[in-house]
C-alpha cells in the first residue's frame, strides 16, 4: 500500500473498555481472538463479518476485565483480602515529597506487618482462646458436641498444640494464594533512550515478584513468630513457671519480630535490586527460622505437664491485642504528622489529597479489626449456642474486641452524619452550578421539558458530590484510628459503657445498642460485599457501579503488602505497548480509544512507546477518571506534567470527551464549560470536548422517549465519539502523507 493510501486495513481502532463493559463485545458479536489469553487478549471480528470502526479502519478490543477478577472464587477472595489492598494503595497515594517518601513507605508497610499479626491473632482467638482454653474446659460447651469433647478431657498443652494447626494452616493458605497470580507473560521493556522519565511509566517495567517474594517472605515470618508469641504467653503461665528453654524461645521470637520490622523498613530489600540473590536468601533465611521455631514452640507447650489454671481467656492474648491496636493508632498519627508536614507544597494540593494515604491506611486497619472482631464474637455467640455477650457465662471474647466493635459503630455513625451535613450543606451550591450549566445547554426550554430538566438537574448536581468523597475519607480515618487509640483502656479492665457513662453522662444502654448494632452493621458489610463480588462477577452493569474503586485500587503494583491483590496494570500496560508497537512496525496506523479506566491503561501505555511508535498513534479518551480521581488520590504518579507529557509524545493527537452527568470521569486539562473562560493555551486546550447531556429533554420525532442521560456509560455508537474517532485518523493519515510539520491540532 502507498503511503497516501487510506483503507481499512491501513488504520486499526484499538478499543480498551473500562470497568465492565466486555471488549470482545464491543469489537463485534462474533470475535475472535488474535492475541492474548483466556484473562486478556485481543479480539476482532471474524473474516467473513469483518467490522469496521467509525474511521472506515478495522476494529481490535482489549478484553482485560479477567484480570482484576477472573473466576468467582478469585472474585470472593478478594473481598476478603480488602484490607490488605486498601493498605497497598495507600503507599501509592502519598503526595510525592522526595522528603518524606522513604519514610510514608516505611510507617505502611509496618502497618501492613501488624494487620498481618492481626489476621494471625483472629484464628488464635477461635482456636486457641475460645476453643481449645475456654470450650475444652467447659462441659457446657462440650455437651453434646462430639467433634471437640474428644480433646475435651486432654492436658492443656496437647489441646492447644492441636489446635495449633488451624492458624497455621490459615498461614498457609494466604501464603499460597499470595503466590498464585504469577506472571504467565514476558514485560515489554522498551529501550532506555525511550523510555519516559516520569514515575507512572515504570509502570510494567519491571517484574516486581523478586521484591514481592521477600516482602512475602517477612510476612510469613512475622506471621509464625505472631503464632509462636501467642503460645509462649500461654507457656509462661504455667503453674511450674516458664523454663530456660521458654524463656529462650521467647528471646528468638522476638528478635524475628524485630527482625521483620527492620528489613521491612530497608529499601534496598524491597524496592530495589531485584536480581540481588544475597537479599533473596536473608528473606527466606528469616522465614525458615521462623518456621523452625514454631515448631520447637509447639514441641514446648505439648511438653507442659498437666493441666493449666482455666480461667478467663487465653493468658497474653488479651494485652497482645490491645498493645496491636494501640500500635495502629500510633502509626497512624505518625502517618497524619508526616503527610500534613511537607516541604515545597504545591496550592493545588488540598488537605484531602495530602491525606489520601492516611485515609486508606486508616480504612484498611479499621475494617481489618473489625472483621477480626466480628468473626471472634460470632465464633463465642455460636459455641454458646446463641448467649448474648451480656449472659454468657462459658466464654468470654477478648474485651478490647468490644471496645473495637463500638469504635467501629461510632466512626461509621459520625461519618454518616458528617456526609448527611455536607450533602445538605452543598446541595445549594451544586443545585446552583447545575442549573447554570443547563440554562446554557437548554436555553429555551418547552413546558413539557420542566420534569425532565428537574431530572437532569438532579443528577448534575449529584455527579458533582464526587468532589466531596476524599474529604468524607479523611473524616472516617481520624475517626478509625480514634477508635484504634481507645481500645488501649481495656488494659485498665475498663467497659466502654462504664467508661462513657463516667465520663460522658451517656446512658450504658446506649453503649450496648451501639455494641450490638455494630455487630450487626459489620456483619452486614461482610455479607454485603460477598454478595457484591458474586453480582459484580456476574452482572456486567452491577460492576460498572461496585468495580471503579476495586479497578483504581489494583491498578497499582503491590508495594506495601504481600496479600493484596495482583495488580492487573502489570500485565495490561506491557501487553498493550507490545501491541501497538507490533500494529506500528506493520506499517499500521493505530487510533487508540480508552473508556474510563481504560484511559488509566492508554495513557500509561503511551509512556512506554518509542517515538517512531507514538507517530503513528492517536488517542481518543471518554469518561476518563485521570483528573478528577487519580490527579487528586495520586498526585506523585497523575499530574499535570505527566498528562503533558502524553500529549507532546502523542503529537497532541488526543481528545477526551466528558459529560457533567458524569460522577466519575471528567475533564483532563479544562472544563470548556459555556460560562468559564479557558484555564489552559496552547495545544492541552484542545483535548478536552465537553459533551451536552442528554441530548435533548423531549423525545425527538418518531420516538417516544427523550434521549437517555449517558452519565458515565460507554459512547461508541454516539455521534461526538464518531466524529471525534474520524477526525483523529485524519489527522494520522495528514501526518503520513505530509510530514510531522503539518500536524497540528485544530484551532
């Protein structure tokens, strides 16, 4: 084909999807795949029914959505693996102060050892505390329970050693899923003379598993030295006292503790060298230690004659959880005090955005604990065949879980009742800025139009509540980690009702609603997001509207916390510059359309493409998230001179397409609105094309409804996407034809 020619086969259309919407679907009803796996691939339409995009080019879909979730089993784990992803995230929403990096990094990560300690300690409450120390010791709660009275009548070591099998099994399995989502695919690795300078290209660079192998490694031990704590607490207080080989045990167990802080804390271990054997080998030399020293702790408590004293909970168990959570509280102020004191800030940083790291952090540990929580109460109320907490008298859960339960009852109480004020706080301003933005989209409007217009309205202003959410998160995380610093009055032997009764002139009956009721609420959320992950497996639009925060989340590497989940960028943006790279050297011309998170993918991927790639590459954006969500929870890796950056490499061959219907994407370098004066100049002013939503407020003639508010969904088949697609490979092919000097984007 001549350079001047232009035809189907000269340009390709390459469709990522966002969220939920399928990309072999949007390629064609018959796709079939010419790249990729069964998790990700690439799809075109069969040769006998071949597709062609609104450019007259051939069309080829991105189909990744398996690779944030997969199978429904993948999918269920994940929500269960929630607060591990959540602390992940936070290392990447710091604000990017070369100053304070190291140490944001450092304050997660061993936040992310003590939620591993904590998910450790929950199955040592069920099987240690309330099965083998409190059940086993009461014929009560063995009565008529034939699966745990055959230990019923054992010597105390030999029943807690049993036990001991089930954390360590827990142990295990979260060990091997950590290690399951192996890399099937070798990364694109453009040359270095290519490559961008800007930290979001490194995005898929590298292979992060060498790193994550002795992150995983420190975990594991830190894990096992958790478990080996726990039983030398209850080893010690043996009648006979503890021994030499107890108290031995005890030192090594915690020197591997302190051990796994300090490596977790030193860089060259876990964020650089990768190919570094040495570093390989002190990680699992750490692991194997701990390993070995469970089981000499084991052999240790089977070893203890007789019969503990029985009463009350599991010896040590108690203060262990109230030091862990008090722990959580001061790493969390050191993490407020380090975000808020930062050099060089910029004025467009809001406190928010400083605090976004906090505020995951503090969700991620407030929900593990009460996670942790719930499961040990509902575990007691079931081996108490249904008592209340205030009525049983055969097990007794730890109090500080209570104080948990009630913290967690609180911040979600208050945090209810803030965003009820902001939301009637704002509502007049946000119902203002709509109907300004509607009286110059609908000038005139019909008489029959009014209910419509009040409609759109309505979801304008609702769609601009988005700009409030960070805000809403920073509140909840001041009061999570409150609720974190008062569990450590349980080791005074207070009770939060007498404790608030004292003090606060609150009525104890209000404290045990609160207790009970937030028993349920966290329940209630466990449930809830079980039921979720099933829908948003199943239910493609269920997705659209449960899966953006999950897809923001695992877009990132893994950087903080082994048991997060994979991060599907790792895959999705090599794969993709691989791609168009391949489509590039083919002689190919390649328009490039991003859907909401898609544009997330796209615009990383142009980082990494070499320039006599770019050149033939145009990019086409709609209800991309980049500014309004990721400029603002990660602005180290999102702004403005990274969004320039894919601008000059691209040529400025972009256009984003927004709607103020719209609550999750937006505009990338200025809103254009009718009644703003333009914020930017030069070529970034012409990226951004707001569109008017719905269309219209009437149905149009020979239809029966009015035009449907597009909001955030998908606009292929929409005039302005068309337009702007066929625009885009116009000036691709202009490129060809005449030379870099005459592209230019249009005034």
């Amino acid at each position: 084909m001549s350079a001047g020619s232009a035809g189907p086969e000269d340009v390709v259309e390459l469709r990522v999807h966002g969220v939920s919407a399928p990309a072999a679907d949007q390629a064609s009803q018959t796709p079939v795949q010419v790249a990729g796996d069964r998790s990700a691939g690439f799809y075109r339409s069969r040769p006998t029914c071949a597709e062609t995009g609104p450019s007259g080019g051939t069309v080829e879909a991105y189909r990744w959505s398996d690779l944030p979730s997969g199978t429904m089993v993948r999918t269920l784990s994940l929500v269960f693996l929630l607060p591990f992803m959540l602390l992940n995230v936070a290392v990447w929403m710091r604000p990017g102060n070369p100053a304070t990096d190291p140490v944001v990094r450092a304050l997660c990560r061993v936040l992310g050892l003590t939620l591993t300690a904590l998910y450790v300690l929950t199955t040592v409450g069920v099987a240690l505390d309330l099965i083998a120390w409190q059940c086993m010791s009461s014929p009560a709660c063995l009565s008529g329970r034939s699966w745990l009275s055959w230990l019923g009548g054992r010597p105390t070591g030999l029943r807690l050693a049993t036990l001991t099998l089930v954390p360590v099994t827990a142990i295990g399995l979260i060990w091997w899923a950590s290690t399951r989502p192996g890399r099937s695919f070798n990364a694109f690795r453009p040359p270095e003379s290519t490559r961008s300078g800007h930290p979001l290209s490194a995005v898929g660079q590298w292979d992060a598993e060498p790193l994550m192998g002795r992150l995983r490694s420190i975990h594991v031990a830190a894990a096992f030295a958790t478990l080996d704590g726990s039983l030398l607490a209850a080893r010690v207080a043996h009648p006979q006292g503890p021994g030499p080989a107890t108290v031995a045990l005890a030192v090594l167990t915690g020197a591997v503790l302190t051990g796994c802080v300090v490596l977790i804390c030193t860089p060259a271990l876990i964020e650089r060298d990768p190919a570094n054997r040495r570093l390989d080998g002190i990680a699992r030399t750490v692991r194997t230690i701990a390993i070995g020293l469970t089981i000499v702790v084991v052999v240790d408590v089977l070893a203890a004659p007789g019969w503990w004293p029985e009463r009350g909970g599991l010896p040590g168990y108690s203060p262990t959880l109230t030091w862990l959570f008090g722990a959580h509280a001061g790493l969390l102020a050191a993490l407020a005090a380090v975000l808020l004191w930062r050099r060089g800030r910029r004025s467009e940083h809001r406190a928010s955005g400083a605090l976004g790291a906090l505020a995951a952090a503090a969700v991620g540990a407030g929900i593990a604990v009460a996670f942790s929580a719930e499961l040990v109460h509902r575990v007691a109320d079931l081996l108490d065949r249904g008592a209340s907490p205030a009525d049983r008298t055969t097990l007794r859960p730890p109090p500080v879980f209570t104080w948990a339960i009630y913290g967690f009852f609180r911040a979600v109480l208050i945090t209810l009742v803030v965003t009820g004020l902001a939301v009637l706080l704002s509502r007049r301003g946000r119902t203002r800025a709509a109907a300004a933005i509607l009286a110059h989209d609908f000038p005139n409007p019909s008489g029959e139009a009014t209910a419509r217009l009040r409609q759109v309205r309505q979801l304008v202003a609702r769609a601009r509540f988005t700009e409030w959410l960070p805000s809403l998160a920073v509140v909840y995380a001041g009061l999570a980690g409150l609720g974190a610093a008062t569990t450590v009055i349980e080791l005074i032997g207070e009770y939060p009702g007498d404790v608030i009764q004292r003090y606060a002139s609150v009525p104890a009956g209000f404290v045990e609603f609160g207790i009970r009721f937030g028993s349920q609420l966290i329940s209630a959320t466990v449930l809830g997001l079980v039921i979720g992950g099933i829908f948003a497996y199943r239910t493609p639009g269920f997705r659209r509207h449960v899966g953006v925060l999950w897809d923001l989340a695992t877009f990132w590497p893994r950087a903080a916390h082994p048991f997060a989940p994979p991060c599907y960028a790792e895959r999705a943006v090599p794969e993709l510059a691989r791609r168009i790279t391949y489509l590039a050297g083919s002689g190919r011309m390649v328009l490039v359309t991003g859907y909401s998170q898609g544009s997330v993918l796209v615009a990383a991927t142009v980082l990494q493409l070499a320039p006599q790639v770019s050149d033939r590459v145009a990019l086409l954006t709609y209800s991309s998230p980049l500014r309004r969500l990721y400029a603002r929870l990660f602005p180290a890796y999102i702004d403005d001179d990274m969004l320039r950056e894919v601008g000059d490499r691209l040529g400025w061959r972009w256009v984003n397409l927004w709607r103020d219907t719209d609550p999750i994407g937006g505009w990338v370098f200025s809103a254009h609105r009718p009644d703003a004066p333009p914020t930017v100049t030069g070529p970034p002013a012409s990226v951004d094309r707001r569109l008017r939503d719905p269309d219209g407020l009437v149905a149009p003639p020979g239809d029966s409804v009015p035009p449907p508010v597009r909001g955030h969904g998908p606009g292929e088949s929409d005039e302005p996407f068309l337009m702007a697609a066929r625009e885009l490979v116009d000036r691709l092919r202009d490129r060809r034809r005449n030379g870099p000097d005459d592209d230019s984007p249009p005034a």
